[in-house]
C-alpha cells in the first residue's frame, strides 16, 4: 500500500502541515526538519497524491528533490524585485514539474547547508552574488557538493563558476537597446553611472553601451565607483551619498552630457533623488535610462522611467527548464542560454530631435 502523508508526518516526528510546507518548497520550516522530512519522503518513497493521479509527462521532476540555493547574497539583494521575480519563476516552476522543493540561503558562503551535506538532493538551482571572488571566498566543501550536482545558475554565473548552466538575461542586447534608444532621441553626449564597476552582469551591460554608442559616433563618459570594497554578504547600492557624489561628477564633466544610463532601478531611482536635490527634472534637463523593469521600485518615481524589462520570471522558469534538460544530459558541455529583453518606454528620456526641428 502507498505511503501516507500521515506515514512521512510519523516517521520525520513532525506535524502533517510541516510536511505540506517542506513538500511546497516553503522557507519557513528549519534546515533539519526539513532533511528529516525528505529522508521520510525518500525512505518511504512517498508520492503527493494529487500526484498519483495523474503522471503526466510535462512533470519530469516528480520525486526529485532541488535545492534553490541563495549564494553570498543580502537579504536586502535577495528581495530586490527583479532577483526575487526570478526566484519565484524557478520556484513555481519546479513545482508544476512535480519537484520537491527548498530553499538553502548560505549569505556568506562559508558552511555547507545541511540537507545538501546529506546528498538528498538531486540537482540544485543557484542565485548567486555576482561581485566579489565569491568561489575562492567559499567553503571548499560546499563548492566541492555544488559540482557534484546538476547545476544552473539563476540571473548570471560568478567569476570562476566554471560548471553548470547559466540562464540569464542578454546584457549585451541590454546595453545595445539602450544606447540605440537613446541615439535614437538625438542623444549624442551620453554617460554611464555604475556605482559597482566590478560587478559582472552590470559590467557587460556597461560595456556594451559603451561600444554600441561610441560606434555610433557619441561621447560617452564612464563615471565610475571604486573597485574591490564589496564584500560577503553582497548587498544592493544603498548609498545615497554616494550616487549622489557620482551624479555630481556627470554633471561637473567638460562636455556635460545630456543623458544618463544607470544599469538597475534601485540605481536609478538614487539618480531622481540627486537631481530632486539639484532641481533637475529628469526628461527635461536630463534624461535618465534604466533597467530591470522593477515595478515596486519605480512606481512612484515622476516622470516615468525608460527602462530595459530583463523578463527576472521568464528567467528563472527558463533556468528549470534548462536544469530539467541538464538531468537528461549529464555528460553534455555546459549551456548558457539568454532571455532577450525588451524596452518599457516611459518619459524619462526627452527627445532632443523635436528640439531641433
């Protein structure tokens, strides 16, 4: 006879509501009970009934067990809109394809979270903090458990990943977008505001606006913070004063540009702030571009933004689909695949050719 929820509840000494919530992929059930549970699960090879029913094919992760692992990130990093939308993409995901899910959140990568040291998962899904050395930083053990499993890495791979998957947005495309819309609007004074300039999504959105706007005949400065002063747990630009100083700095420069590029929202909103503060109006006096379409982060901002939409929730139901690919094909070479992003156009970029005509 088929086990039971009440048989996994009995035999991992919890309550059948703990059970539902390990099954669901829920974060608020404790490391161990959670491996308690999934020993349970596996021991007793038990299948969620709504499950049994019915087997479709379009669920390939039934009775697999994946770990979302949150790596050398802050929660103030973890939350952002457009990493937390990519989280829950992976989340809902795994779980129509039948998967039991946890999350594991190691923010300073220094220890190996218990149920991945007890080899109960089968592949894992990694959001992981994407400055700093963050491989050679980590524990040796917990690097050594994440090759051993099939991996795709969530919203771009850190420096010295050198395994696993990567499903993340196209920064190239980011940045080519970008400076073609801003071209586009007669802008041909540009600059680029990037407080993190070591970090590695945001660096190659960067680069390619450089290179696609000077092809195009404009000057582009590059204001840029200081390298090297980030460290574990890797958190989001929160200094005011600091965007502020870098904002100032455009504005000092010899061939004053007339538009600004910042590649995040929570960037850019700190940019509003700093030409509130001058009594700039951003669209008028200086037109500002952004990216990641973080909705909560730029709801209340006037005018409003011109941003680049990286698709955060179509990239992490891609990254399951890719992990459920890497399951079938474990001897293939690794795959970076890359959403397209689009523009959401808004009012923060004036249009320079109607002034000229």
């Amino acid at each position: 006879m088929p086990a039971t929820v009440k048989d996994v509840a009995k035999a991992a000494e919890v309550s059948i509501g703990t059970v539902s919530r390990v099954l669901s992929g829920e974060p608020n059930v404790s490391p161990e009970t959670a491996d308690r549970v999934l020993r349970a699960v596996e021991e007793l090879n038990y299948t969620r009934q709504r499950r049994r029913k019915s087997p479709p094919v379009s669920r390939p992760l039934v009775r697999k067990n994946v770990a979302v692992v949150l790596l050398g990130l802050d929660r103030s990093l973890a939350t952002l809109p457009s990493v937390a939308s990519g989280i829950h993409g992976a989340e809902s995901a795994l779980a129509e394809a039948g998967a039991n899910v946890f999350l594991a959140d190691v923010p300073l990568a220094d220890r190996l979270p218990e149920p991945l040291a007890r080899r109960r998962v089968h592949a894992v899904v990694v959001k992981a903090a994407l400055q700093t050395e963050l491989i050679d930083q980590a524990a040796p053990e917990l690097i050594s458990r994440l090759r051993e499993l099939p991996t795709t890495w969530l919203l771009g791979r850190p420096r010295g990943a050198n395994w696993g998957d990567v499903v993340e947005s196209n920064d190239a495309e980011v940045g080519r977008l970008a400076a073609e819309h801003l071209l586009s609007r007669g802008h041909r004074r540009v600059a680029v505001l990037d407080p993190k300039p070591d970090h590695v999504a945001l660096g190659q959105r960067y680069a390619s606006f450089v290179w696609h706007a000077e092809r195009a005949g404009a000057s582009v400065s590059q204001v840029l913070g200081k390298a090297g002063e980030w460290s574990l747990p890797l958190k989001t630009v929160d200094d005011v004063e600091l965007v502020d100083r870098l904002l100032g700095r455009v504005l000092r420069h010899r061939s004053k540009p007339t538009a600004v590029f910042v590649a995040a929202d929570s960037i850019a909103a700190m940019v509003y702030r700093a030409c509130s503060k001058r009594g700039l109006r951003v669209g008028e006096d200086l037109s500002v571009l952004s990216c990641n379409n973080e909705r909560p982060l730029l709801t209340g901002l006037y005018p409003e933004v011109t941003t680049i939409d990286i698709r955060a929730e179509q990239i992490g139901r891609q990254a399951v689909e890719q992990l459920v690919w890497r399951l079938e094909h474990q001897d293939s070479p690794t795959v970076g695949v890359s959403v397209e992003p689009r523009l959401a156009d808004g009012m923060s970029v004036a249009n320079l050719n109607e002034e000229t005509e």
